[in-house]
C-alpha cells in the first residue's frame, strides 16, 4: 500500500476500457478518489468486478469539451490518464473519420480543457502506443524514443497525433505536465477486444472452438501483462506528480522479450495442454497469410528501467494464467 495515492482525486478517460479499468481498480485499492469518463454503458470489468459503486462516472464523449471542464473544475482532478481511445485497427481502416475524431480531437479537446484549469492538475499521463512507430526494417529494431514516427494505416496515424498534440501542449507555450507513454501489447484480465489475439485463443479454449488464424504466426510481437502496465502508470504519474521536470518525456515499455505470434499460440495451448487443437492451428497457419501487420515490432525499455530502474515483474506465463482464470469466470458468468 503506498499512502500517495490515498484522496488523490483522479480522472481517467476510457475508464471502462481494459487498460482503464485494472488502472482504476488498483488506485480503487490505494484509496485514491477515481472519476471516469464513459462513451456509454458497456460490458467491462468495472461492472463485473462491481468496482462502478467505487467510483464516479460521468457519461459522454471525450470530444464534449464543455463536460471535460466541468469534471476537472468541480472536482478539482489533480492527476488524469487519458486513456479513451478507438482502438480497433479494422474499424479504423474502415471508418477512419471516427477514429481521427476520437483518437486526435479527443486529444486535444481533453488537453485544452485542462490549459483552462491548469490550478490543479499537477499530472497528465497519455497512452500513445507502439504503432505510432510504424515500420522500420528489421535491422533498426528495437524501437528507441527518439526514433521518427513513421505512422501510416489510420490507428497508427490517430495515435502518432494523439502524440504529437500532448508534446505540444507539454511545450514551452503551454508547459502541461505531460508524460507520454507508448506501451507494447497488453493483454489480461478486462480484455473484452475479442478481436486482439490473446482473448481470442482464451476464448477458443474455454468454450473448445475453432480458432481461424489471421495470418501464418510468423509476426514478432512483445506482450505485456496489464498488471506490470497499471505499475508504470502509477510510477510515472506520481513522479510526474512530485517533479514537474518529467514533462514532456516519453517512455516506451515491453517486457523486452520479443516472440512470434505462432510462439504465442504455443505456449498458450501447451499450457493448457489443449495439443489436439494446437496441431490444428499449426496446420491452417501454414496456408494462412498474413496481410496488413506490421511484421516485426518490439521496442527498446531502457530507458525506463534506466529513470526509474523498472522491469516487469509477471512472467508470460504467470500473467496467462491469471487472465485465462478471469475469463472462466467471465465467460461461466
Ligand atoms: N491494449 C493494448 O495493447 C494497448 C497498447 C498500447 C497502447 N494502448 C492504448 O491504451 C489506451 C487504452 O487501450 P485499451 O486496450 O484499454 O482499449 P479499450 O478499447 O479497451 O478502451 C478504450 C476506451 O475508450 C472509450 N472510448 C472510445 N471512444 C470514445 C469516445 N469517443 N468518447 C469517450 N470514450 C471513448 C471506450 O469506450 C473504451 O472504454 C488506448 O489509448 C490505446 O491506444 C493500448
């Protein structure tokens, strides 16, 4: 328990979300006061885990300026994390106008009314995200901080500037006390994406379905557990909090340990010694093809273990088994 968090008042965007919601959870434990913004009322953990009684929600979009300032004003926020996000890659590509409105003026709607109640917040966390890197040849990878952003699909485009936006407004002419952070895959419990590829395989085994592969395993990807994510969170918030020299600084984090998707399929049906279904999966990969992924994507996490001497502490394995527990329940339920 750390007493930091202790009546700290909170707001947290995309609060019903995956990420959001262990966040809110956690600081619900510290004993922090969390508000929340959501869209509007869909499954998520929060209600699962009857943690919304613990909270404040407000329902809205996170382009409604004049409910953003309101929900910093009247409850004096002091730290926010701007999670709220559409997320999905295919819906992207297919509706990029929603996206951009979302990911980009959602952005800077939350940003600019936070310029107009600068009293209080003392930190601001902004999830960007690994994409906003785009693709580089394999030899350049890990990705570093200081590399160009070379985003190009919608999503990638949406969250390079989300980025850039939170760099401006952590500048010089407005100085907000930004963090941004640009996190490898996630995956854990609250995960309701079903289209992301951990859910998905957990899904397949706990209801023994047919898993159709989206491409032949052969893309290399770094999977981090949530739990380690919601802990870089409140480590960078709070030395935001206690030192406004943070501002501006990016942070990438992963658990520096790349694999291939087909490795991930692996180790999740080896685990849960689901073989038959495994020789399975293995055979459609082989005919399938991969389409539309960046092929190899990891970054580099130095710099965070070198700031604040940060590692992940859950192993791939002991973070599935945690997520593949929550889902019994969730899907029993
Ligand atoms: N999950 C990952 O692997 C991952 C990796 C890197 C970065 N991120 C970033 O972390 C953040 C959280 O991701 P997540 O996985 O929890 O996604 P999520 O989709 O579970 O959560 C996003 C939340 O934003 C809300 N939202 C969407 N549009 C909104 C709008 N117009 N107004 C108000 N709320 C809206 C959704 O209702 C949802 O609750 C996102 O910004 C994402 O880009 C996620």
């Amino acid at each position: 328990m750390n007493n930091f968090w202790k009546n700290k008042k909170i707001f947290i965007t995309g609060i019903d979300g995956f990420v959001g919601s262990n966040l809110a959870k956690e600081l619900i434990i510290q004993k922090a006061k969390v508000f929340g913004l959501i869209k509007r009322k869909k499954n998520s953990l929060i209600y699962f885990e009857n943690l919304d009684k613990k909270m404040n929600l407000y329902k809205g979009d996170i382009t409604n300026k004049k409910l953003l300032k309101k929900i910093l004003k009247e409850n004096k926020i002091e730290i926010c994390f701007h999670l709220a996000a559409q997320v999905e890659v295919g819906k992207a590509n297919k509706e990029p106008f929603s996206t951009f409105e979302t990911n980009i003026r959602g952005t800077y709607s939350l940003l600019d009314s936070i310029n107009h109640n600068k009293n209080y917040v003392r930190s601001i966390i902004i999830a960007s995200s690994d994409k906003v890197y785009g693709t580089y040849p394999k030899k350049y990878l890990p990705y570093k901080e200081d590399y160009k952003l070379k985003a190009n699909f919608p999503y990638e485009v949406s969250k390079a500037c989300c980025d850039m936006i939170s760099k401006s407004y952590a500048g010089e002419l407005f100085k907000l006390p930004i963090i941004i952070t640009r996190f490898t895959n996630i995956f854990g419990p609250g995960q309701l994406n079903f289209s992301a590829l951990i859910p998905d395989i957990i899904r397949t085994i706990i209801l023994n379905k047919n898993f159709i592969p989206r491409g032949d395993g052969t893309a290399v990807r770094d999977f981090i557990f949530v739990k380690d994510i919601v802990s870089i969170y409140l480590l960078l918030s709070k030395k935001l909090y206690m030192n406004k020299n943070y501002a501006g600084e990016i942070f990438n984090a992963g658990t520096n340990k790349p694999i291939t998707v087909k490795k991930i399929i692996e180790k999740i049906l080896t685990q849960n010694k689901k073989h038959e279904q495994l020789i399975k999966i293995l055979a459609l990969m082989k005919s399938a093809k991969t389409t539309g992924e960046i092929p190899h994507q990891f970054m580099d996490c130095k710099k965070i273990s070198r700031y604040f001497k940060w590692k992940p502490s859950y192993t791939f394995e002991r973070g599935i088994k945690e997520t593949i527990n929550w889902y019994k329940k969730y899907i029993t339920k």
